[in-house]
C-alpha cells in the first residue's frame, strides 16, 4: 500500500494518534521571534527551583521548556520575581508567561488567563518529631507559623485565625517570608515551630532532610493549579492549553508527573 494511504488510514483507524493530533497554532505575535521569557519565583520545589549550578530544575520548569519546544523550537528566558510579584510583572508585559505552582482562584481569573497542568494541596511543616504536637490547624493556635508572601496558605490561615479568635483561642502569629528557602531556614532554627506551604514543596524538603523536617498537618484544601497568560493574549493562552492537551494524548503529560514523583496531582 502507498505510504501516504497506509498513514490516513492508520489515522483514519485511530492506530496513529501522534500524527492525527495537529500541531498548536504559534500566536501570531511570536511567529518571529526565537524565545519566550517566562517569569517564576523559581523556590518552590520540585515544581520551580534551581539546581546547585543555579540552572532551572523542576517539573513545571520542564513543562515550560515543552510548551516552547512545540511553539516552534523557542528559546527560554526565565525572569525570576518573588512569588508576590509574578502577575503584576506579567501585566506590566515583562515576560510572556508566568511559570509556577500558580493556583487557580477566581480573584485571578479576574485579571489573568489561567491554563490548568495539575492539582496542588496544602500542608503543614514542623519540626522532627513534631515537638509542638501540630496535627490539625487547630493545634496552630498560639503558634508562629511561616508562610510564604501572596500566597493562598496564607489565606487560609488568616480565615484560620479568624475562626481561633471566634472561638476564644489565641491566633497564630504568621511570619511572612518572601522565600521557601528562607521560611525552611526559619523554621531550621526555630524562629517558627511551622510552616505552611504546598504538599509538594514540603515533601521536597522532608526528603531532602528528613532528619529535620515531617509533615505535621496533612494534605488538605485541593486545587487546581495553572500557568498564567494576560487577557490580551488569547492566541498564547489557546496555544498552551493545546499543548497540554497534546501532551495528555501523546503520554509525555503522565511521564512528566511521574519523574518528579507527583502522579496523585495528575489533571483528572
């Protein structure tokens, strides 16, 4: 049979869905051009952080080296803000794209586009051992606790206080770091008796050093979690979401999630 009949009806068969899948559509704007510039807090590992040669390492790190490969064979810029500053700079068109652990909450929606690649939890760092006996965050009261600026555990925790107050029990007294690295250090040398972050990063840092660290509250408030586009650019934002969607059908979605050991976070 002719190759180029064989291959349509292979497709036509469903026997042949890496060529049946069309490729993403490179938004007009960056036809052009030979990189993308993404901006990243680049300290919340293993999804953005860097290696000890200060080269970018992580799972959402290699998803954006992906989305670029399959816009083109782009280059990438990374631009590195604190975690607080990453929309403000995308507004301000510093970069293309943010690439973090950004959580999808509708305050964000109102003011960027949003691509889901993956769900994301909270948790609750202590110390070995669990000297304070924090299991819920309940157990938080009294206590200082770190978080991470502009984050969404922060959030919670401040509607944790309010309940704490309600109820007649002593808040917890958040201290705010503008870095994991930093709040990890805190809570080191016990400048706080826990932190608050997402699962991933704090079984990161568990692994890494699990003579100094444990999850003491576990899992909980679960959420979908995205890469950040502006408003404006709905060619960019149509053409990643293809990419993940691509990258679902062809597996290398699912081999991503299990390299970097974070299969239970996969897209529904």
């Amino acid at each position: 049979m002719h190759k180029h009949r064989a291959l349509l009806v292979a497709v036509s068969l469903g026997l042949c869905t890496q060529w049946a899948v069309a490729e993403p559509v490179v938004p007009e704007r960056l036809k052009n051009v030979d990189k993308l510039t993404y901006c990243s807090g680049m300290d919340s590992p293993p999804l953005v952080s860097f290696d000890e040669a200060q080269k970018p390492r992580g799972l959402t790190v290699d998803l954006g080296l992906e989305i670029a490969k399959r816009l083109g064979d782009k280059k990438v810029q990374w631009r590195v803000i604190p975690f607080s500053g990453l929309v403000p700079a995308l507004l301000a068109q510093q970069c293309d794209m943010i690439v973090d652990q950004l959580f999808d909450k509708p305050a964000r929606r109102e003011v960027i586009d949003i691509v889901n690649y993956m769900y994301s939890s909270q948790s609750v760092v202590v110390p070995k051992g669990n000297p304070k006996g924090i299991k819920t965050l309940d157990d938080l009261s009294g206590h200082k606790v770190a978080v991470l600026n502009g984050s969404t555990i922060k959030t919670l925790l401040d509607a944790q206080n309010e309940s704490l107050t309600k109820a007649g029990k002593p808040p917890m007294k958040l201290v705010v770091y503008n870095t994991d690295t930093d709040a990890f250090q805190a809570l080191r040398i016990s400048q706080v008796d826990a932190y608050g972050t997402t699962v991933e990063t704090a079984g990161y840092y568990a692994a890494m050093a699990p003579d100094l660290f444990q999850e003491g509250v576990p899992a909980f408030s679960r959420i979908l979690t995205g890469l950040g586009m502006r408003k404006d650019d709905p060619q960019l934002t149509a053409a990643v979401q293809q990419v993940i969607s691509d990258m679902r059908s062809d597996g290398s979605y699912a081999q991503l999630l299990s390299k970097w050991h974070v299969s239970s976070d996969t897209l529904d």
